[in-house]
C-alpha cells in the first residue's frame, strides 16, 4: 500500500490520470490518497502518517526534501458575463477593489494571493469565503465575485472565464516532498519514481 497527501488543485488537475497509470502497471498496488491544505500535508509527511506529499516549495519545513516537478500558476476565474471577461489577460492593480472569493484562511493560495496583493500595495477586498476551490468557482459561476486560484483548478464547466494575471509572482513550484534520509518502501518507491516521471515539467 502507497498513502500519499496532495494539493486539491493537483489532485483535481494532474494526479489522477498519473495515479491511473501507477494502477496500470502496478495493479496490486493500493493507494490512498489525502487532498490536504500545504500545511498539513508537510506536517502529515513528517510524522511519517504518509509515504510522501505533493505540494508546495514555500515555507518547506525542515527535515523534508523537496523534488520540483511543476509549475502552478494563479488565473483569474470571472462568470462570463462579467465585465473583464473578455480581456485576454488582466494586472493585478486591474483587480484591486474588485469583490474577491477567497479560499480558507489555511489555505496556500489564500495565502499567496494575499500576499500579492500585499507586495504590489494593492487593496484586496473580500467578497466571500469557501473552503473547496469547487465551492468558490460555483459562486463565481453565479456571479458573487471573482477569484485567484491555480489554473489547474478549472473544471472545464460552462459559466467560467479563465484569464491570465500579468504577474511575476502568480506562479509556484510544486514537488514531491518526503522526510530527509527516509527510506520509501518498494510499492512507494516505484509510485514516487513514476509520479517524479510523469508529472515533471507539466504546467497544470
């Protein structure tokens, strides 16, 4: 058995048509999967409560190795009849006023998006708040506001415009991380190395 912690939006995106594969070629092999905020998937993987994690290289604790082996960057979600639906792409100081849904208050991307808005003096107001990135798209979907969240997010349903930001701070690294000087098991081992294999240099 291989038990793994991930982002929501990687385990939305890229990681189950890679964790289809791993099925295929290892068919006895049970995974088990955690959609966890950054977090706690750093937190799950020290305490040896899984074999390794997807996430993010920002704020990696110490005692963890971090393999890169993507890029996420942040979009903008609109309705699509929402004024800037039509842009191609959008700055930051464009959406400064604009009522913003925000994921949870432990989330990575809650935290990278204020922290743009932050650095560039921009003022951010809140429009709402959800917990599950598929909550906030539903709600921009209605029209309540609109959102930053990684491209990897979008489910591909009608009602959305994704547009990119103009931005040198929207993207983040994403890797494998797992304890320093741990030895995998075989079945973890052969799942890391694939997922290290498949995923590396995706952009979603």
């Amino acid at each position: 058995m291989v038990t793994l912690a991930a982002l929501p939006s990687v385990c939305a995106g890229v990681l189950p048509p890679a964790l289809r594969q791993f099925r295929e070629q290892f068919a006895g092999i049970e995974v088990r999967l955690q959609d966890l905020v950054a977090h706690r998937i750093h937190a799950q993987v020290r305490a040896g409560e899984v074999d390794f994690g997807i996430g993010g290289r920002a704020r990696l604790s110490h005692g963890l190795d971090f393999q890169p082996l993507l890029e996420d960057r942040l979009c903008l979600f609109v309705a699509t009849d929402h004024p800037l639906a039509q842009r191609q792409s959008v700055t930051l100081k464009d959406l400064a006023r604009q009522p913003i849904i925000l994921t949870g208050r432990d989330s990575s991307v809650r935290e990278q998006v204020e922290a743009l808005f932050d650095d560039s003096r921009l003022s951010l107001l809140p429009a709402m708040e959800a917990n599950y990135m598929s909550t906030v798209l539903a709600l921009v979907r209605q029209g309540l506001g609109i959102t930053l969240l990684p491209e990897s997010a979008d489910d591909g349903r009608e009602g959305l415009r994704r547009i990119a930001i103009k931005h040198p701070g929207v993207s983040r690294e994403i890797g494998l991380i797992r304890r320093s000087g741990q030895q995998l098991s075989p079945a973890a081992q052969r799942c890391y190395e694939l997922l290290r294999q498949n995923l590396a240099g995706k952009h979603r």
